[in-house]
C-alpha cells in the first residue's frame, strides 16, 4: 500500500467508525427480528433461496466473478451515492446488516452457530471491512457537501476523485482477493463444521 493510501485511509477512520457501529447495530437489530418473528425471517430467507439459488449451477469461476462484480458494484454505488449527504451508505450498510443478523439466526438454528461463523468468517474478514470502507467514503463524500450547500466552496470533484481512486487501488483488489475465498474456500471450511 503507498503512504498516499495509508493517509487517506487514516483519514476516514471516523466515518468507518461511525459506518461500522451502524453496521453492528443493524446486525443486532436483525438478530431481534429473527428472535421475534421466526416466521417471517425464515420466508425472506426462503425468497431469496428461491430468487438466487441458480448461482449454484454456476461453474466455480462464474460464481466467483459473480460474487466478485455483486459487491463490488454494490461497494462502488454506495461511495459515489455517498455525495447525497451521506444517506445511501448508510441506508446501504444498514440494510445489509439487518439481513445478515436475520440470516445468521435462522442458520444458526438450522446448522449450528459455528457453522455460520465458519461460512462467514472466511472471506467476511476481508468482505465486511472493505465494504464499510467503501461506505466509509461515501460518508465522507456526503459530509463534505454539507460546506457547499452552505455556500463554501469545497472541492468535491477532487473528494470524489480521491475516494474512487482509492477504491479502484485497494477496496477493488481485496474484494476480489475476498470472491476467491468465499468461492474456494469457505465452502469448504463450513462443510467441515455442518450438522
């Protein structure tokens, strides 16, 4: 990673910050749903088996450019989207971990919770962070238009510049690196741990 990298990442911590506890409480927040209405978790779930379960046909290759391009478009709206104000990515993370913390219950219910833990973990340890970094940017975007609707003058085309080009150099690189474990890997792992 070059030292520009470094200190633009260094630079968003607060916003990650601030992304990363939206994303927690989200997951909690999906958890309770889950606890409280069984029923309707397990129909989303069952919905979006039905809506996505042809990836599975794929080639192993196919699914992992699939997955690859799914969260790297998804990454990539919610940084420029953040030059709303902010509110997409944080609509975008929120969303995502009220699903996930719906999700994890029911499987925990139905597999074990290590078994979620070990189809999660290894690829969501590179996945999650680069996605809240992304959103991160898009935070960071959306308070920095906050001046110019004020009437200061603020360069938001070299913001959103910056903010791509970092995505393009780090984000896009690991999100790949994170489509080619949760292809090859963490399958096999979470066969390892299955009821």
């Amino acid at each position: 990673m070059q030292q520009k990298d470094l200190e633009y990442l260094y630079s968003l911590k607060k916003y990650v910050f601030i992304i990363a506890i939206i994303f927690i409480l989200s997951l909690i927040i999906g958890l309770i749903i889950s606890v409280k209405y069984p029923e309707l978790s397990k129909n989303y779930l069952d919905t979006f088996q039905n809506q996505f379960g042809w990836i599975k046909t794929l080639n192993p290759i196919a699914i992992m450019l699939l997955i690859f391009l799914n969260n790297a478009f998804k990454s990539f709206l919610s940084l420029v989207l953040g030059i709303g104000l902010g509110v997409i990515p944080v609509l975008f993370v929120a969303a995502n971990g009220v699903i996930i913390g719906m999700f994890a219950n029911i499987i925990a219910k139905q597999n074990g919770t290590l078994f979620v833990i070990a189809a999660l973990v290894p690829h969501g340890i590179i996945e999650v962070p680069m996605v809240l970094i992304s959103a991160g940017v898009g935070l960071r975007l959306g308070y920095k238009m906050y001046p110019s609707l004020l009437g200061f003058k603020t360069d938001i085309n070299k913001e959103l510049r910056e903010g791509i080009g970092f995505y393009v150099r780090f984000v896009l690189p690991l999100l790949f690196l994170a489509a080619i474990i949760e292809t090859f890997v963490t399958p096999v792992i979470a066969s390892l741990v299955m009821k």
